[in-house]
C-alpha cells in the first residue's frame, strides 16, 4: 500500500526545484563571497575616489553578514543540513553517503526512480522513498515553507 506524502503537492515542487537548483546557488553563494573578500577599495560604478574615508573592512562584514541572510544562503543551508542527517542513517560513512547521492539525483531528476539505484545503496524501495520524503520534508521546515 502506498503512502500519501505529508507535504502537499504544491510545496513538495516548490523544495524540488531548490534542490535542483542547489548547484547553481552553491556555485553563486562561492563567487559572492569571492567578490565580496576580494573587493579593492575601487568604487563600483568606476567614479573617482571621493575625498571622504570608507571603513572598507566594516562594509565586507555588512555585505558578508547580509549574504549570510541571503534566500540564497538560506537554502543551500538547508539542503545541506539535510543532506548530513539522511547520511548518518547508517552507521558506515560510505553507505550514508551513497543514500545522500542517490537521493540527490532523484530529486534533481524525476525520471531517476528507484530502480537506477537499486543494489547500490543498502536499502529497500520503501525505505528509500520514506528517507526522500524525510529529506524533503527536512529542507521545508528549515526553509519555512
């Protein structure tokens, strides 16, 4: 007998799609954080230097702290804490890490079911999806949707 998920439909597409974005935040989350550590005292808009002082070390920590809050940080943050609880399911390090991976890959592509990993990761077609709705689940709450 199947289960019917605890999330709703609209809710459980809304988390899919920050996973399958997950890549692409992370990627922009690193380059922000390059840009914002590695900014010369050169203005922005090209402009000359005024004659007033900047605390350029204060300004990092504002634009830093408010990447921090970003939507951006706020996700990849939850998948991230999410992706550290499914792998310690299991007490080996390397299985907890093959069910982080598959689920991964389910998530970011519908068509990947269960069976494209079957025998690889150490669980049943049941636990599986029970550990992928947990997972989901998990970033929704964080997230606070």
């Amino acid at each position: 007998m199947r289960r019917k998920f605890t999330i709703d439909k609209a809710t459980r597409g809304i988390v899919l799609g920050y996973v399958q974005k997950y890549d692409e935040y992370k990627k922009w989350l690193v380059n922000a954080r390059e840009d914002i550590e590695y900014r010369g005292r050169r203005p922005i808009d090209g402009m000359p230097k005024g004659s007033f002082r900047t605390d350029s070390t204060g300004d990092k920590a504002v634009m830093l702290c408010e990447l921090e809050e970003s939507h951006r940080n706020r996700i990849v943050s939850a998948i991230d804490e999410a992706k550290l609880h499914i792998s310690t399911v299991f007490p080996s390090i390397e299985e907890g890490r093959k069910l982080t991976r598959a689920i991964m890959e389910s998530c970011k592509d519908s068509r990947c079911n269960f069976e494209a990993f079957a025998g690889l990761i150490p669980c049943e077609r049941s636990a599986f999806y029970e550990y992928k709705a947990r997972f989901i689940r998990e970033i929704k709450d964080s997230i606070g949707i």
